[in-house]
C-alpha cells in the first residue's frame, strides 16, 4: 500500500494535537495539582493536617482515590473496546465512534468547570468519563495508522502524531498556565476560578480541533464477513483469535508481554507524577505546572529522535534503551528530596515519554500480521495497555493506601519495567519463525 496524501496524515496527527490537550491539563498538570488543593485539609497557619476525603461514605487517601477513579475508567473501556472494535470493523464506521469518543470525553472535560470541593463526586464521575472518552477514541485513532501510512512510513507518522499533541498540548497548558498564574489579568478573584476554567477550554479545543480530523480521514471498509447478530460475541472472539495468531508468531507475542509489563509503569508515571511532587515533595503549585510543561516541550523532540534512532539501531534495540532509562528513573524518583532534583527526573521522563510511546505503537503495526481487521488487531493492543494501566494504578494506589507513603509504590513500578527489559532482550535474542522474518529483520 501507499502512505495516504500529506492531507490526510496531518488530519490524523490533529487529533493528536486536539486530545493531548487533555492528557496534559487534565491527567498531568492542573487537574492533579488542583484536585489536591481542594482535597487537602490545613490548619489555619496552613500547615497539612490530613490528604484523606470521604467518597461514597468511605474514608481515603485523595491520591488513591484519583488513582482508583481512573483504574475504574481503563477498566471500563478494556471491557467494551473489543465490542465497540468489532462493530467498527463490520460496519467500516471507525470515525463515527471516534466521534462518540471524542465529544463524550470533551464534554466530560467541560462538565469539570463545576467540580470544587463541595462537588466531590461530580468531578469523579466527570474525571471517569473524561478518561474513557480520551481512551475510547484511540482505539480508533490507532486503528487508522496501518490503513494511512505504508510499512516503512509508519515510525515518523506515529511520531509526527505524538509531535503534533505535544505542540498543541503546550499551546493550550500555556494559555491556561497565565489564567492560572496571573488571574488578576483577567479580574479573576476567585482562586478556583482559572483552574475550573481551563478544564472548560481543554473540552472546547478537543471538540473543536478534532473537526479537521473528522473532516480529513477516510470512511474504513467494513466487514461484512460478521453476522449482524454476533457483533457482540464477535468482539471477544476477535481477540481470541488474535492472541492464537500472536501465539504463533514468537516476537509478536513476546512483544506484547513486554508491552503490557512495561505499559504499567509507563502510564502510572505520567498519570501519578503531579501527585507526587505535590504531595510527597510539596512543590508549589506553579513551580509543578512549569516542570510538567518542560516535560512535554523536551518529549517533543524525544519522540522524533527514538523514530530516528530505531531507523539506524532498530526498534528493539531503542525500546529496550528505553526501558532501560525508565528503570533508571524509578531508581531515581525513590530517593530524590528536592524540587531540583525532582526537575532532573522529569527532563528524562519528557526525554523517552514520547519515545515509548510512539515507537510501541509503530513497532506493533510492523510486527502484526497483514489484515484488513486493523481494528480488532489494535483493539488487542489497546485492551492490552488498559489493563496494563489498571494494574499499574492500582497497585500504585493500593501500596500507598496501606504504607501511607507513595515512594512505596514505585517500587511496583521498578518491577514491572525490569520484567518489560527481560521480555525485550528475550525479543533481540530470540529466533523468529518463517512467517516473523521478513517483519522481524526490519524492527530489530
């Protein structure tokens, strides 16, 4: 096949640019830090007395809580995906659920305009659905990637996808960085205010920016081989048979343990790392939103350099580099004390963030079999990092929950990337089968 028109590419990487909007201000940045703020009891000097909220008449820790809220929403989106995924692939409507995605998440990230501290579970339940919709509609982003951008192709569109959300995302984290900040330029008083109404615009620049992509991608073929009356079934079935496939295929196999074990700590990371540094290291609310946004200008061009360096080294090799790095941060994000040092880790994080994220996606799309069911095969793939991404938050919030101390549970996070290493040095060592060579020799 040929890579689709440069229009159709950059309409693809837009929504990119549309929802990472989200994934910074909401997962990343004011979201966590101002959610702390209105779940923190103080004394009247200001000194914290307690992090615990009572929720549903249960008493907990804020940050489990959060880490629980969105463990529930990837669990949520794991179950339906592949039945949501097997009706794409009938009907050939992968933008149509794309679009239920998209305005189900924005609308929800718009809603969080009235969530303050005496609206506690309407800012969950919003929080919830923000996350489902975000990840929803990537099960159907993703999918387009193999049927817009030939084999040798794929690495740099995927990392142009990632660029564009990284670029957009810190357009929009700046402007609502300076409502944030500087609230007095606008004749904002209340405090809570210019937080509320960044979630408003990060809903409104989803939603808004996403009608280019709409308007740009292709309508899918569907699949007319299903029976109308066992779409559902046929979801479930799909994965079964896709993992049977993968059993066949040794390096894609591989990968996907590899994926889901490294997936645990790479998402856990970037959804919990406010938290931390709020919490933990109590770093002023600005001082945490202007480390974040370096991270994401840094893992602008971190994305771009590990799609370079896997063309010279091969994929493998870089995701087990990687890996390796991320490791390193665990190590170093146990024993750091300082806002500094705290800087440094960061700078890393933003360094190889985009790097595993993009490179994991195109690998994937490299090393799967050749099919026109593209949706049922990154369904698999989606499914898979969900369920990473539950494990990984709520082993993250569970270790803090019973020790009451958060650098705990990055030990769990250690464990899941070194189990990712080893299954990926088993990758570079390992002999492919017939069907694997040709696919195989190009990634590693």
């Amino acid at each position: 096949m040929q890579t689709a028109p440069k229009k159709v590419i950059n309409g693809w990487a837009m929504y990119d640019w549309a929802n990472s909007a989200y994934n910074l201000v909401i997962t990343s940045t004011i979201f966590p830090a101002y959610y702390d703020a209105i779940t923190t009891l103080t004394d009247k000097a200001g000194n914290i007395i307690s992090h615990k909220v009572r929720f549903a008449g249960i008493k907990i820790e804020s940050a489990s809580l959060y880490n629980y809220a969105l463990a529930l929403a990837y669990f949520i989106i794991a179950i339906i995906s592949p039945i949501l995924s097997s009706i794409a692939d009938y009907k050939g409507n992968k933008k149509a659920f794309m679009q239920f995605f998209c305005y189900l998440g924005s609308l929800a990230c718009c809603a969080l305009f009235w969530f303050t501290k005496n609206t506690l579970s309407l800012g969950i339940i919003a929080c919830i659905l923000a996350a489902i919709g975000y990840c929803g509609s990537l099960v159907f982003y993703n999918a387009y990637l193999p049927e817009i951008a030939a084999e040798n192709d794929r690495d740099d569109v995927s990392a142009k996808g990632f660029a564009y959300g990284y670029v957009g995302s810190v357009i929009l984290q700046i402007i609502c960085f300076v409502f944030v900040l500087k609230p007095e330029w606008f004749g904002i008083t209340d405090a809570g205010f210019a937080p509320r109404l960044s979630f408003l615009l990060v809903g409104l620049w989803w939603m808004g920016f996403a009608q280019i992509t709409f308007a740009r991608l292709p309508k899918s073929n569907g699949n007319n081989k299903t029976k109308q009356t066992q779409i559902i079934y046929h979801g479930f079935r799909e994965l079964k048979k896709v993992w049977h496939q993968a059993k066949q295929m040794p390096v894609l196999k591989t990968f996907l343990l590899a994926f889901f074990f490294y997936s645990m700590g790479v998402q856990t990371v970037m959804l919990a790392a406010t938290l931390f540094g709020s919490q933990v290291l109590q770093m002023a609310t600005s001082n945490l939103i202007a480390c974040i946004l370096i991270i994401q200008i840094v893992a602008i061009g971190g994305a771009h350099v590990m799609a370079k360096l896997s063309d010279k080294f091969g994929n493998f090799k870089i995701l087990l580099f990687v890996v390796i790095i991320w490791i390193a941060v665990c190590v170093a994000a146990y024993f750091i004390t300082t806002e500094l040092q705290f800087y440094v880790v960061a700078g890393v994080v933003g360094l190889v963030m985009g790097g595993i994220q993009s490179l994991s996606r195109s690998t994937y799309s490299k090393i799967m079999p050749e099919t026109k069911d593209t949706a049922s095969f990154f369904s698999f793939y989606d499914v898979t990092e969900k369920i990473a991404i539950v494990i990984g938050m709520f082993s993250f919030g569970f270790i803090q929950q019973i020790t009451g101390n958060m650098r705990n549970s990055i030990i769990a996070l250690m464990v899941f990337f070194i189990i990712g290493m080893l299954l990926l040095i088993s990758i570079i060592t390992k002999k492919a089968n017939p069907n694997e060579i040709e696919e195989v020799q190009m990634v590693i």
